[in-house]
C-alpha cells in the first residue's frame, strides 16, 4: 500500500524517535497511540494505539485498539502529547462530557 | 477489519488494493452500523473514500519496514542499469 511505503520513507529521513500523539476524529472519537506514519491526505497510521471514552458519570474507559490506519477524512485534530504530563494525570478522576460527532448544519 | 462512514463494518482478509484506498477483501462478515445484523460475503469491494478506519494486525508493521529496506536497497541497483561509459 502507498501509504506504508511513503510513511516509512519520511520516518527515516528526520523522525527517529517514537511520538505519541491524539487523534480526534469526526465521530467525537479519541485515539491515543504511536504515530507511524502519513500521507499527502493525511491519513494516519497509529500503532499501539487505544481510544479513550469520557464520562461525566465515571472516569476515562481505555480500549485498546491495535494497529489502526486512520482516513484522512475522518480526522479533525492530531496533537503531540507529553507524555509526562499525560502520565500525571489520573484518568479515572476524570469527569468530562464525550466529544460529539461534526454536525453540519 | 475496516469500518465505513456509515458505521458499517468489515472483517476480512485484504486481497488487492490501490492509490485510492478501493480494497477487495475475501470471506469477509458484514457488521450493521448497530451491531444486530450480519451478513457473510463470499468476497467484497470496498470503495476507499467509504472507508472511516482500517485496523490491522501489529505484524503488518514489520512486514512493512522490511519492504521498505529491500526496496531501498533495489532501487541503487537498478539505478546504475542502462549507463553508458
């Protein structure tokens, strides 16, 4: 696939280090995993990745996902997170209403 | 496994795909955007801009690095064909 080829191409070429960075995508999901790669279009490829489900009534629900390759479509924001900063926080504290899908109106 | 815009699943094995993402996938089981209804399908073909997500096994990253080496290491090779001195 297209994709793979040219993703691994830029990865050697200046990235050598693993980044973990969160998607959200147009259904209100958020995907937190390895970026492995993209595209012109932007599709992603995340690796290890697990989505993480908000709550207002109990803390953050982790599901493990695996290797996911991402549509560009579908993605509205891809953000780097420290992980630092990220292990700081406790997610079952957490109370937070879920992100709703892009309505058109 | 790929899901669509449409909340449609598919799970399968990849038998072709192109630039544009457009798979034909074998003895793939077809999932309801509720998760009721399922259908078997002896083969499919999935248009790419259909498609939300595709998830695939961890190994397939190995796999691909490994492509990517050997087609670096190809490419010199063929490069240096056809020169005249």
């Amino acid at each position: 696939m297209n994709i793979l080829s040219v993703s691994f191409n830029f990865s050697t070429n200046s990235l050598r280090y693993a980044v973990t960075v969160e998607v959200i995508t147009s259904d209100g999901r958020v995907i937190v995993g390895t970026f492995k790669g993209f595209d012109q279009t932007t599709n992603v490829i995340l690796s290890s990745c697990h989505e993480r489900v908000f709550s207002e009534t109990e803390g953050v629900e982790t599901l493990p996902l695996g290797l996911y390759i991402i549509r560009g479509d579908n993605i509205v924001l891809i953000g780097e997170i420290d992980l630092e900063r990220d292990a700081s926080v406790d997610l079952t504290e957490i109370r937070a209403a879920p992100i709703t899908d892009i309505t058109r109106r | 496994m790929v899901e669509l815009k449409n909340g449609e699943t598919f799970n399968g094995h990849l038998v072709n795909c192109d630039n544009w993402m457009n798979l034909t996938l074998r003895e793939v089981i077809q999932t309801s955007p509720e998760g009721d209804r399922f259908w078997r399908l002896p083969e499919c073909y999935i248009r790419g801009n259909t498609i939300k997500y595709l998830r695939v096994p961890d190994e397939i990253i190995e796999m691909v690095k490994d492509d990517a080496v050997r087609q670096r290491q190809q490419a010199p090779v063929s490069s240096s064909r056809g020169r005249k001195s």
